[in-house]
C-alpha cells in the first residue's frame, strides 16, 4: 500500500456550487476495479468495495488497513451507519444483501430480494436496511436479525431508482418516477408510522434521476442523471437551480 498526497481530484462549494480542488491522499491496495467508496460521518474511516471480491475498511487518519471482508464475489455497491461498523454490500447482479459487522470481524444477516438489488442504505446507527431491486418496491430490515420491517406499498409510477437518507435519520427520499419524502412520524419503521410527501422539486430532466444525495439542512437536493448531468434541485421553490456540467 502507498500513501501519496497531490492535488488533482474536485469538490463543489455547497453555497456558491463552484468546484474547488482539494487534497487527496492515494490509497492502493484492491486489485481490480472499485466499484463503491464510502466516507464515514467523522471522517476516520473510508469503506471501499471492489472487483477483487472485497471490502476493505480504511483509517483515513493513519492511512492503514483497518479490516478487509473476503465476499467471494465480485462487489457492486455498499452503505454503512455513520461510523462505517455495520456495512451493507451488495454483489454484483445478486439478489441479496449481506450485512457485515466490523465490531465482530464477521457477516450478520443476509437479506434477500426477488430480483437484482439497485438501491442500498443504512441508518445513521446500524439498525435498519433501506433497499429495493428491479422488481419495483423498496423494503426497510432489521440489519441484526434480517427481519423485513416494511414493503413500500403506495407505489407510484415504477421501481425505485435512487434513494436517500436525511442526516437524522427520521427521512428518506425516493425516486420512482416522482420524488417521494418519507417522514417517519413515530417508532416503528412501520406502514402506519410513515407518511408520505410527494416532493416540489420539478425539471425536464427529472424522469432520468438514478442517484440521490440531501444536502444537510434538506434544502437542497442533488441528483445525478443517466444522461451524465448533475441536478442541484430547491425544495422551497421546486426548481433546479443549478445544473452539471
């Protein structure tokens, strides 16, 4: 593994949404493709997924291998709680979850789908799965025991195609053709304590979306296109204010 510090990657200024450069250390270790990376919410830890079938935990501070999983397969897509100690990982073209807990060193539960999994989250503490697949309608799980809590039942248009948590965790945002919030408005993540919002944010562009990302004070959402645009949408007015490139 080498460490190399050098600036060549970009971020944008989230109030002026112009891109700066900033400094990135190089960290190599997988040996084939990474195909999912995640930054925990303290900034310690950085959770890679990658061809070469593994998921390596990473200490940002020192630059050093925490814990890697062998999966067997190759990785696709992954999400962790905000400490990156419950990892959800999804293998390409699989139908199922599988939940590693970094505190034991060991897999959790296996959470199955009917088709090819597409969307995967993880709750700010680790206690619940946000998923769907090609079938339509996501599901909501206990990550311990591998429990389905909830099926997305008002369905809309068609399947989910992106999906989002808010930073408290008591909000996700939905794309199946609409953009959905759902508001949990009581303990359990069940039908009965969820409610449904449809959101304001309108654009041309908008049917394309298959990813999503809330900006913290959630008032502002990005979402990424499969036409290679960026959208930066405002809930207060309902319209795109900035588009990328």
């Amino acid at each position: 593994m080498s460490m190399e510090s050098h600036y060549d990657r970009y971020i944008y200024d989230s109030k002026r949404f112009k891109r700066l450069k900033f400094p990135k250390a190089t960290l190599s270790f997988h040996k084939a493709p990474v195909k999912a990376v995640f930054i925990t919410d303290d900034q310690k830890r950085l959770i890679s997924g990658s061809w070469d079938k593994s998921v390596v935990v990473w200490s940002l501070e020192k630059g050093e291998i925490i814990h890697r999983f062998e999966m067997g397969d190759l990785v696709e897509m992954l999400h962790t709680d905000s400490v990156g100690q419950i990892i959800a990982v999804v293998i390409a073209g699989s139908k199922k979850i599988e939940i590693l807990n970094l505190i034991q060193m060991k897999r959790r539960s296996v959470l199955a789908h009917p088709s090819s999994i597409n969307c995967v989250q993880v709750s700010k503490d680790g206690s619940l799965v946000f998923s769907s697949d090609y079938s339509g309608p996501f599901k909501i799980w206990n990550s311990a025991t591998g429990q389905l809590l909830y099926t997305q039942v008002n369905r809309t248009i068609g399947m989910t195609r992106a999906m989002t948590l808010n930073f408290t965790g008591n909000k996700f945002y939905t794309h199946d053709g609409n953009l959905i919030v759902w508001m949990k408005t009581q303990e359990p993540f069940q039908e009965k304590n969820l409610e449904l919002r449809r959101a304001s944010v309108q654009s041309q562009n908008f049917e394309a979306i298959c990813a999503l990302c809330i900006m913290r004070d959630e008032k502002h959402i990005i979402c990424g296109t499969i036409n290679g645009r960026i959208l930066v949408g405002d809930f207060a007015t309902g319209s795109i204010i900035q588009e990328f490139p």
